[in-house]
C-alpha cells in the first residue's frame, strides 16, 4: 500500500525518535542512527519512501546550514591559536590523503575525477563525533585534541575549494584540469566579493536595525533569508548552495549577534542534517555489498588504517613524540558529515556511478560505526603498542610538576590558566604568595613561562598531577576553568584525599552552581550572579551607602549561595538565551482571591514545603512584608511571591485558590 505524505513524515519521526533514544542509551553516534533509519525507510528496505527525490531536496538545505554554522563558528583567532596544527599537520593530511587515495584509485582503474572525488570524501573526519567524544573523555584540550581540533578546521576550509571543483567537474568533465579549477576559482571568488560587499554593506546595519525591534521571530527569519540568499547567489554563479551559505556565517561571524545566530539557527540545522543524514541512509543498498564486499573492506580498512598511519607520521614529522601521533591518528581514523556532502554531490552530478557510491557509503558507515569505540579507547591503543614510551613521558611530566612543587609551599594551585586563571596569579604576584599554574595549552605555558609565570603542562584532572603539584602542601585549590564535568572530576579526586582543602571553583549559573554544591563543592562562584554583585556595589557606592553596610550584605548574599539572587521572575522576552536554558526555578506573583482556601489561613498551616515552594514576600496593599513569619496569616486580596519550579508553582497556586 502506498502511503501519502503524512503518514511517511509521521514513519520517519517515529522510528527516528525511536533509534535516537537506543543510541543516546549506548553512547553511540546519532549519525549512524539517522543513517540506520534512512537504510530502513529506504526503497531498499521497507520501501516506505520509494520516491527520495523531495527528501533529497530537502536534505540538500542540512548542507546549507551545516556550512553555514562552521562559517559563524569560524574565527581567525581560533585559527591563529591553532595554526601549526591547522596549517601544517591539516594540511599536509587533507593533501596526502587526497594524493595517495587518487593514485591508488587511477592504478584500480578509476578514471582521475572519480579518484580525486573519492580521495576529497576520505580525507574528511567527523568533527561531531570527535568534539562530542573528546569533551566527554576530557581529552578536548589535551596534545591529540588540539591537533585533531587543528585538523578538522583545516577540512573545514578544504571543503570549500573542494566542493568549487566539484561543481566544476559537473559542468564538464571532457575539460582539462587546469581549465575546470581555473573556471571554478574566478567563479568563486567573484562570488566571494559579490557576497561580501553586500555583506559589509548591509548584514550588520540590518542586524542593529532588527535587534531594537527586540523581536526573536523577526530575528530569526531575517537570519534565514541572509543564509538561503546567500546559497542562492552562489548557485545563480554554478557554484554550490553550501558555499554561499559557509559565506554568510562567516560575515555573520564578525558582527556582535554571532552568538545569538548560533541559537536561532540550531533547531533548524539540527532537523535538517537529521533529514540530510536520513536521506544518505536511503541510498544504502545493502543487497549489493554481498557483490562488493571486498571493495567495501579494502577501502574502510585504507581509510581507518591509512588516515591513522598517515595523521601519525605527520605528527611525527612535525615534532609530536610518538604517542601523541599515534591518539590523533586514532581520533581522525573515521568519515565525517562533509564526506558524506561531497559524495551526495558526487552522485547527484553523476561524476560517481552508484556501484562506486555504494562502495564509498558503505566504508564511510563502517569507519564512522568503529570510530566512537577507537576514540574511547585512544589513550590504551597507545598504550597498547608503546607503553614504555607512554609510561616514560608520563613520569617525566610528573617529574617536572613536582619538582617545581617542591620550591614552594602553603601555595595555590591553579587549574586552568587561561584569562582567569591568570587574572588571579597577577593579584597573588601582588601580595606575594606562591601559586602553581596547570594548562593543557602547550603554547600558552610557553608564552606564559618566558614571561616568568609558575605555569607548567599538566591535566588537573589526572589525580597523579594533582598530586605531583603539592596537593598535600597546598593552602588552596582555584579551578579557573569553565568546564562543568572537568570541575565535577577535580571535586571528586580532591575530596577523597583531601576532605578539609579550600575549593574555589568557577561556575556559570544557577544550574551549574547546584551541580558542584551536589559533589561537594563550597566556594563556588557563578559568574551571573558576580556580575549583578559588581554592579549593585558601585550603584551603592554612588548611592552613598556605607561601606560596611555593602560590604555584609554581598557576604550575606555569598555566603548563602546567592540564595536572594536566584528568586527572579521570568519574562516573555529572554536577555539571552543562556540565562534561560538551565533556569529551573523562578518567583511568581499569585493573587489571592476573596473565597480562596488560603484566606485567613497562617503560612504554616499552609504546609507548602510539600509543594516544594516557598514564599518569599507578601504585597498587602502599598505595604510589602519580606521574608513573613509563619504565624502571619493571610487575607483576601493579598499577593504572595512564591518561588520554585513552574510546575510546582502551578500546583501550589492551584492548591491556594480552590475554592
């Protein structure tokens, strides 16, 4: 039975939202969830979407937003951070990959475009699942992760002049070489120029004009329009949709509303790479692997071994000892989204035949499936094969932290030398007291150690390093960084050697606060509410208030956890959006009708600690009672403040009112 258009959307959520929830259960790759789905939904399979060819469309708009969040997360100053990994190791292994993989193809009888495409769709690596892996590892800001990090923003900026020549081999392969790359690149860059001068011209005044309306709809159709007009202009050009749109985050990227675009447009994005890796899933035929099964092994096996031996020969190369190489190698050994992008433009203009393409996306699946697994387990597959070595760089690094503990005592440790982190170590060089600094940033510790800072290369997550840092001589820990799962870590190591040891931890709000207080945490300072203490303290300075009297209230507030500071109501129109995402709790106003069961009834009487508020005001008229006694009872026409969660405060407003 053929099913119409509604009853196929409502298949492909419901089975969607199905394999979505085993694999978030596993910790495995949404990505091969969605390819899974797409396989099973696929005329291949159950043949519930015989007719891909709307969904494909479709998912052609998941590129066009794909590439345009890297252009709005891309920025120089990252690039400059990271430029030798970038520049030098990306380089050199989007370069290699493409010239090896395009050989070996030419001497297996594919013709030089369909070995170069290939080549292009095997040199990229998956930069969700690695991000995704690493930070949940803590592994993101280690040697490996800075290098893979280095890496996939290079395979960023490869896919651009990439997917150019794609574009200009569709037009027309019986062209020289030369002649297609030199047509695509003047193509190209009178497309860049035409974009960013209306770009510099327009985008930002635009942006400025609309954020006053303070208007979230407008906002966000308005960055929809920016990036389809973009992907728009480069098509009118024979160029690709991405291209166009990798072009308008990267302008957007420079006006103060990047931020903000990020969080518009991430809905958006997420549904349609969820549709663009569906439809990708679709092309899979699994009856004809049988027939190419050794094609599939041969080139998952060169991809996953071959990118993993090239990325560690290169690392070496450039100065990385051995297993380092070896943990980024392991990390970029996998497919990635704009392999699949390329190999789905590939296909479409018929540069690759389908037996070629199922070849390809079954090797991509493969290398993608292994790859949560291989990332995991990075750090013992090192081990694995050079444990000497991994044991020796080891102590040598534990040797080096303790022996520059060993020069000081009753000092401060510092996890995380970043802004922070060396805002405080200028104010400890001020009154003199010692301090240890641990980074993962190899080039800030340089940086930071020429200029005379007692920096050192360690993870403070690592309870060896923590150690070897003079823990049991410390007089306080600082953890500076903003990393919520690192933080929980060092919490956790510290507190069962060290139960008494002052921790000062940086947090970002209310949320995050509750988290550490969980896991032991006692100096936890939130950055929100800091920021509302430093301007109420100059506002009751100019106001002429006592110094004293200032200076006990903001303890007050401190020291009990900021307590008065969480109690805010919630409007319609959000600041911005991080306030909001983890705000649980809230303060709501409820009038209290003439008949309600509340009247005349004492606060304690009320039991409302079993709805899980509390009230922390009560308006009577002109007159406003703050923090009231549980002997005060209440009457009609009264407005109790009540705080807690929206759902408890819908219930406890229900149970004051009835009647």
């Amino acid at each position: 039975m053929e099913l119409n258009i509604l009853e196929i959307i409502i298949s492909v959520f419901f089975i969607s939202l199905f394999v979505t929830v085993i694999f978030r259960k596993l910790k495995l790759s949404i990505i091969l969830g969605y390819l899974i789905v797409g396989a099973v939904l696929g005329p291949h399979a159950l043949g519930v979407m015989h007719n891909s060819d709307y969904a494909k469309h479709l998912a052609e708009f998941g590129i066009v937003f794909l590439m345009f969040t890297v252009g709005l997360e891309f920025s120089l100053s990252k690039l400059f951070a990271l430029r030798y990994a970038v520049f030098a190791m990306g380089g050199l292994q989007v370069i290699f990959t493409i010239i090896f993989t395009t050989g070996g193809g030419i001497l297996l009888g594919m013709s030089i475009w369909q070995a170069l495409v290939v080549g292009s769709i095997v040199s990229m690596s998956s930069t969700a699942i690695v991000v995704k892996q690493l930070n949940d590892q803590f592994e993101l800001q280690s040697q490996h992760g800075l290098n893979a990090i280095g890496v996939l923003l290079f395979q960023d900026l490869a896919v651009i002049p990439i997917i150019i020549l794609i574009a200009g081999l569709s037009s027309g392969p019986e062209q020289s070489l030369s002649m297609i790359l030199l047509w695509a690149v003047i193509k190209g860059i009178f497309a860049i120029f035409i974009i960013f001068l209306i770009g510099r011209l327009l985008l930002r005044p635009l942006f400025r004009q609309i954020s006053k309306t303070r208007d979230i709809e407008l906002f966000t159709l308005t960055v929809l329009l920016v990036t389809l007009t973009g992907a728009w202009l480069t098509n009118l050009f024979g160029l690709s949709y991405a291209l166009g749109a990798f072009l308008a985050g990267l302008m957007l990227a420079e006006t103060e509303f990047r931020h903000q675009i990020e969080v518009e447009i991430r809905p958006f994005r997420d549904i349609l790479l969820g549709l663009f890796f569906i439809t990708i899933g679709m092309l899979t035929n699994v009856t004809t692997w049988l027939d190419t099964w050794f094609w599939i092994l041969l080139l998952a096996s060169a991809l996953i071994i071959g990118k993993l031996l090239l990325v560690m020969v290169i690392g070496r190369l450039l100065g990385n000892n051995t297993p380092t190489s070896l943990r980024t190698g392991i990390v970029l050994a996998q497919g990635g989204e704009f392999g699949f992008a390329i190999l789905t433009l590939a296909l479409n203009d018929g540069i690759l035949p389908d037996d070629y393409g199922q070849v390809v996306l079954a090797a991509l699946l493969i290398s993608i499936a292994l790859s949560p697994i291989l990332i995991r387990f990075n750090q013992q597959i090192a081990q694995l094969f050079f444990k000497k070595t991994v044991k020796m760089n080891e102590q040598k690094t534990l040797e080096k932290i303790s022996s520059r503990a060993k020069k000081i005592k009753k000092h401060v440790i510092l996890c995380g030398y970043g802004r922070v982190g060396q805002h405080v170590a200028r104010l400890l060089d001020n009154v003199n007291f010692p301090y240890l600094g641990l980074d993962l940033d190899p080039e800030l510790i340089r940086f930071a150690s020429l200029a005379g800072d007692n920096v050192i290369y360690g993870d403070p997550t690592h309870p060896g390093i923590l150690k070897a840092a003079g823990l049991d001589n410390a007089s306080v820990l600082v953890i500076s960084f903003n990393d919520l799962r690192a933080s929980i870590q060092i919490l956790n190591l510290v507190r069962e050697t060290h139960p008494k040891l002052p921790i000062i931890i940086r947090c970002r709000d209310e949320f995050e606060l509750k988290q550490l207080k969980k896991y032991g945490g006692t100096h936890i300072i939130a950055e929100l509410f800091e920021a509302s203490l430093t301007l109420s303290h100059h506002l009751l300075n100019i106001l002429n208030i006592p110094t004293e009297k200032i200076a006990e209230l903001i303890h007050e507030v401190r020291s009990k956890d900021y307590d008065m500071l969480q109690k805010v109501f919630i409007g319609s129109y959000k600041e911005t959006m991080e306030d909001n995402l983890n705000s649980t709790n809230q303060v709501k106003p409820i009038l209290i009708l003439e008949g309600a069961f509340a009247v005349n009834k004492k606060i304690k009487d009320l039991q409302l600690k079993n709805f899980q508020v509390e009230i922390i005001s009560i308006r009577r008229g002109e007159k406003k009672f703050l923090k009231p006694e549980n002997n005060t009872m209440l009457k009609a026409f009264d407005i109790v403040i009540l705080y807690g969660s929206a759902l408890h405060l819908e219930e406890a407003e229900g149970y004051l009112l009835k009647g």
